[in-house]
C-alpha cells in the first residue's frame, strides 16, 4: 500500500477537480482518480464546455442570417459540421489542459483509472498497469452522472441518441425529435434549429423549463415556435421504432396522438448518478436510488467519507458541485464551514433565448405566503437590446411588500446567463430592491433591465 493521503477524489469533474485544488490549498496531501483520459468530468467532455461550444457556433451562423439589418452584407452562412467539432474539441483540449497545469501548480497527484473504495481509508485503483491501493485519512465521491435511459426509446447511438452521441453526430439530421423541454433538450433543439434541422421538442409537462417561472416559459416557448421548432408540450413517448430512413416515435399528448417520423430522436429526459460499482454499499452506506445520503457538510453516515455532485440529491450543475466540493474539503480540514443555501443557486439555460433566474419564482413566493409585489422590464424598452437586434424577454423581480425582501429574478433575453449573477449578489447580500435599483447601473447596457425591473416592482418603472 502507498503512503497515506489526507484525502483521495474519486472524479475529477467540477466537483472533484474543485475540491481537490481548494484541500490542496488548505495543506492537505491530494490525489484525484480518473478513469478516463483526461481530467475535467463529464460537465468538460461530454456536458457544459461542448455543448455551449456548439451553441456558440449556433449563435455566429443566425447573427451572419441578420447580419443585412446592421449594415453588413454577406453571404448565406454554411455550417461546416466537421469545422464546428474541430473548434469544439479545441476548447475542450485547452481547458484540460489548464486542469493539469492547476493540479501541478498546487500538488495535486493525477491518478488514471477506475477508483473503487475498498474501505473508509483504501481507494483501489485499476488500470491498465495494474492495479494499486491508495491510502487515504478522507474520501470524496465525485463520479458524476450519466444520461437516464427511457424505456421506450432505448439508445443506440445511431438513430436514438443521449446527449453524449448528439455531441459528436456526423451530420446534421434534417428532422429531430427531442424528448424533454428542461435545459439540456432545449439548448440541443436550439442548436439543431440553427444548423437546419427540422425539430420537435416534447415535454411531458404543461410547458418548457418546468422549473424556471411561467412568464418565462412561455416567451421561450414563444420564440421557438417563430424559429419553426415544433413544442408539444403535456406530450410524452409511447414507443419508437427505427426505420429504413429514421425513426418513428408515437407520441401521446395534448396536442398530438400518433405516429411521427424523422431522422433521429434524441433523449434528453435527465441524468443518473454513476454509484454502482464504487463499493459504497460495502461501508454500509445505503443509498436512495443510486444517490449517496449526505449532511449539509457533504458528509455521508461514513464521517471521513464525503459525496458532491450528480451523485447526491442536489441540482444537477456544475456550479452547485464545484461549491459543494469547496465546502466538503474545507469542511473536513477543521475549517468554518457553512452549509450551502440551496435557494441562492442560479438556474441557466443557454438556448435561443437565454434564460437565467435565482431565488423564488412568482408563483412560488405567493404559495409560501409573502405579500408580493412584481416588476417587470422588457427587452424591447431597452436601448441596447434594440442595438443587439435581440429584443425578445424581459427582466422579473420578485419581492416581499413588508420588508422589501428581494425573493427572486428572473430573466429571458440576451446575455441572460451572465446577467443573473448581479442577482445572486443582491440575494446573497440579502439586498433589498430599493438597494438594486438605487445601484447606478452603466448605459447603455443590458444590466439596466435589473435596474428597471427593480423600479417597477416598487411601483415606478421609469422607461416602460
């Protein structure tokens, strides 16, 4: 057996990676294990970093579509398919990269191979050398997730895919179906509706974004019909079948009953935590459905063995992981440690157009009792979302009359993914919304919109 570590990370995605610099940075001796060939986890190969790549692409070719209405002629833009997954595994390849250098640079000790825990202070190695025993004082469990199968559309890789194969298709199809209306179906119809394809999205709830507030929903779903993407919502799958061509997927819905074809159907219904295997169970951890109980320490009932992640009941994002990794390893150095305040997260969505919200949404916060109060700022009062060209959505804040308790903002336009951070700042700093809109915000600009919606929640919008 090797010598003894403060702490060995099995996964060394945005919650394991994360972690291991911040316990490294606290003086503890750290080796992070990962079974595939590079570091980064599923959010930088297979997740965050291609996906918002390919919508990046996305976005180029329909700014060159209305290039004419700024002045600028040009040609009909062409997706160069193969160009586009060059440019993608570029960005991937830099960012790995910058994971080595940043192990190197604080000590951390890469490990390739497939972790197992053999007990609360044995990490089993496996890999193509062999096998090794890693000693460790404390475990992480970072192993992320996977996509979740559907039983009646099981994938192939070829005519039924998850987001995995979807990221590496060899053409674009000229007809899609996407199963699921939350965030991962709707960026990857966003950006199969830019590069040509004919989409379908399908939700089995009432409306798109499920999560995110209504108003918002309804603008996106708004705006993908104007694109030409097909939203039936209330709408699940039956069955599908391949065919000589495609597939055929029989829907079940308010909006439609029977049979549709097209070149691919592509899974987008959740993910799955990756626990089996791992020996958890072994401790005597007993999971919930593939999920590893925690505390709000990151602790599991093993006290030196802590999960973040996909692989506990918690958001499905790689900020949410990253922050539980910082908390789980300053937790177990004898540092102050506060649990993490779940309702502080921000939700982002990276389709055509934007969404980001933190906090309560409208409907929410009347349901927990608050006196609430609304104002909402649209895009097309804003001068520069007329520069942009891109005046759809609008900024919602929402908040409590008696205090003036900032609840939650919601936003659905350009750049709304950046926007929202300067709510996760108010929220966190427990502002009020007089603090927010008394906050000079510069012109012109995009974060204006925070400023106005603050105004018209207090009751004097000042340009709407």
């Amino acid at each position: 057996m090797s010598r003894e570590r403060d702490l060995v990370v099995i996964g060394s995605g945005p919650g394991g990676y994360v972690a291991a610099i911040r316990a490294a940075q606290l003086g503890l001796s750290v080796a992070v294990v990962e079974q595939d060939p590079s570091f980064g986890g599923t959010c930088l190969h297979r997740g965050c970093i291609p996906t918002k790549a390919l919508l990046h692409t996305a976005a180029l070719i329909d700014e060159i579509r209305r290039a004419g209405k700024f002045g600028v002629t040009v040609g009909a833009p062409e997706l160069d398919l193969d160009g586009a997954h060059a440019y993608k595994r570029r960005v991937v390849a830099k960012n790995a990269k910058g994971i080595e250098f940043l192990f190197k640079k604080n000590g951390v000790e890469g490990v390739h191979g497939r972790g197992t825990v053999l007990g609360p202070n044995e990490v089993e190695v496996e890999s193509a050398d062999g096998r090794r025993v890693l000693a460790a004082a404390n475990i992480l469990v970072a192993t992320g997730s996977v996509p979740r199968d559907l039983p009646p559309a099981p994938v192939d890789g070829e005519r039924v895919l998850n987001s995995d194969h979807v990221l590496e298709v060899a053409s674009v199809p000229e007809s899609l179906i996407v199963l699921g209306g939350g965030a991962v179906g709707t960026e990857f119809a966003s950006i199969f509706a830019s590069f040509g394809s004919r989409v379908t999205l399908v939700e089995l709830l009432p409306r798109l974004l499920p999560i995110e507030d209504e108003e918002v929903s309804a603008v996106l779903e708004k705006s993908f019909r104007k694109r030409g993407v097909e939203v039936l919502t209330g709408t699940q799958l039956a069955e599908v079948e391949t065919t000589a061509g495609g597939v055929r997927a029989r829907l079940q819905g308010e909006g439609t009953n029977g049979w549709r074809e097209a070149s691919a159907v592509l899974v987008a219904v959740g993910r799955a935590p990756v626990t089996a295997g791992l020996g958890l169970e072994d401790l005597g951890l007993r999971l919930d459905h593939g999920y590893v109980p925690v505390n709000g320490y990151m602790q599991t009932e093993v006290p030196n063995v802590y999960a973040v992640g996909d692989v506990v009941r918690t958001p499905w994002l790689a900020h949410v992981a990253s922050a539980e990794g910082i908390l789980a390893v300053e937790h177990m150095a004898g540092r102050e440690a506060r649990p993490l305040d779940y309702g502080l997260v921000p939700s982002v969505t990276y389709c055509e157009p934007e969404v980001g919200s933190v906090g309560l949404t409208e409907a929410q916060a009347r349901e927990r009792g608050y006196d609430v109060a609304v104002g909402k700022f649209p895009m097309t009062a804003l001068a520069k979302a007329a520069i942009l060209g891109k005046a759809e959505g609008f900024v919602k804040v929402v908040r409590e009359t008696r205090y003036d308790e900032l609840l939650g903002v919601h936003v659905v336009g350009p750049h709304a993914t950046d926007l929202i951070a300067e709510a996760c700042v108010a929220m966190r700093l427990e502002s009020t919304t007089e603090e927010l809109f008394r906050t000079i915000h510069a012109h012109p600009t995009l974060s204006e919109a925070m400023a106005e919606a603050a105004h018209a929640a207090s009751g004097h919008a000042i340009h709407f």
